[in-house]
C-alpha cells in the first residue's frame, strides 16, 4: 500500500490537483469532504451527525472520520495507492492513520504541502462552483463554464457550496490555522512533508507532485 496526503488550507486547490493526478496514476482519490457531502445527500448517519459541523465549517469530529476512512481502506485492495485530500486534518487523525497504515504494514510515503497565499485563498473559494449531477467544479472568474450556471460536461446545475459563503470561508480558514496546521510540524519532524507553490496553474503543481509520487508506484 503506497500513500501521499495533500495537505493545504481550504481553497489551495487540493481537490483539482489531486483529479489532476488521479487522472494521470494509478493513486485513488480519497477526499473526506466529498464523502461527507455525499453521506448529507442521501441522509445516512454520518450525514446526519456530520452536516451541522460542515454548515458552519468547523471539523466534524475525529471518531466520524476515523469510521469513513476506516471502512474505505478496508474496501481497498491490498497494494492500492491512496491520496487523501483533506484528511488528516487533527494530530489525532493523523496518529491513528499512522496505526492504521502500521496495521497494514505500511506507512504515509509523502506529504505535499499545498502553498498560496490568503487573498488567493478567499477568491477562489467564493468564486468556486460545482456541478450538481457530475461534481465538476468550476470558478467564476478563473475556470468560467461556457454558459453561465450550467456544467460544460454533463448540462447539470451549478451551485455555490454552503460552505463557501463569505462568513463559513473565514471560519474555515480560521479552523485550518487553529486544527490543522499543526500537522505541518508532524509530518515535516518524519522527513516527509514536501513544500509545493499552489497559486501557479493546476498543470505546473500536479506536474510537481507527480515527479516524486509517480516513482511511489513505480510508474
Ligand atoms: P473539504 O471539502 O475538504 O473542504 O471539507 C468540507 C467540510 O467537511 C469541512 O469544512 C469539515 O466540516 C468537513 N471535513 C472534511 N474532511 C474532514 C476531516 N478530515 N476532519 C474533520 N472534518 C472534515
């Protein structure tokens, strides 16, 4: 079992980036968030117990997430690639990952650390909207889709996340400083946190990223 994390503050990018990558290597694409969003869709437990965290963009609590990524490396094949995005985002996560992984004799390989500035943060983040029917995701100013409102791909609606309104942005980022930032000392103590620019163009990160992970497995 091989494993990279991104690792950033909301808006750095890590959800397209890591479609960037998955597209292009064998690494499955592991985001919390969308997990939860989907659970809240189709009204299971978990996202009954998840979505009044996610609303107001505090951390939904550490045993819930635990349960989802738990359950979904057990899915997995033995030798799969897997690249989370957004998750760990507490030590707590991050230390029972650790255990988890030890259980399957294996350990986290590499963490890209997904750079950019604030003001660069809070812009796409507002200007972000996503597909309802297909999840692509498109930005107002930077990732226009060809007509207003509706999804290049599959003619779905677009919406604005609940979540990436002016008050739950500065929330989220005031979390990410506050839960998750300590996670940088963790990883970066292990030898294995990588800095990467995250305001450049999605291809010039992915392409970064993908010169140290393709090797991982061996592509
Ligand atoms: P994201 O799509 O990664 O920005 O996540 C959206 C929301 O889901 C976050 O603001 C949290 O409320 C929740 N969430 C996602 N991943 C985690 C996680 N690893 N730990 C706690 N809450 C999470």
């Amino acid at each position: 079992m091989k494993t990279i994390i991104l690792l950033g503050a909301p808006g750095a990018g890590k959800g397209t980036i890591a479609e960037g990558i998955r597209s292009v290597s064998p690494f499955l694409h592991v985001s919390t968030g969308d997990m939860l969003r989907e659970a809240v869709k189709n009204g299971t437990a978990v996202g009954r117990q998840a979505e009044s965290y996610m609303k107001r963009g505090e951390l939904v609590p550490d045993n819930v997430i635990i349960g989802i990524v738990g359950e979904r490396l057990a899915q997995g094949a033995r030798d799969a690639a897997y690249m989370f995005d957004g998750f760990p985002r507490t030590l707590e996560q991050a230390r029972l990952l650790d255990e988890t992984l030890t259980g399957h004799d294996s350990k986290v390989d590499k963490v890209f650390l997904l750079d950019a500035p604030r003001e660069l943060l809070i812009s796409r983040l507002t200007g972000r909207r996503v597909c309802r029917k297909c999840g692509q995701g498109y930005h107002l100013i930077n990732i226009p889709p060809k007509c207003v409102g509706v999804c290049d791909i599959c003619g779905g609606e677009l919406y604005q996340r609940a979540d990436d309104s002016e008050a739950t942005i500065l929330n989220r980022l005031e979390v990410y400083t506050r839960q998750t930032e300590s996670l940088i000392t963790y990883y970066q103590d292990k030898g294995i946190l990588i800095h990467v620019d995250a305001s450049r163009q999605r291809g010039e990160t992915v392409a970064e990223i993908l010169r140290v992970a393709k090797p991982l497995v061996g592509t």
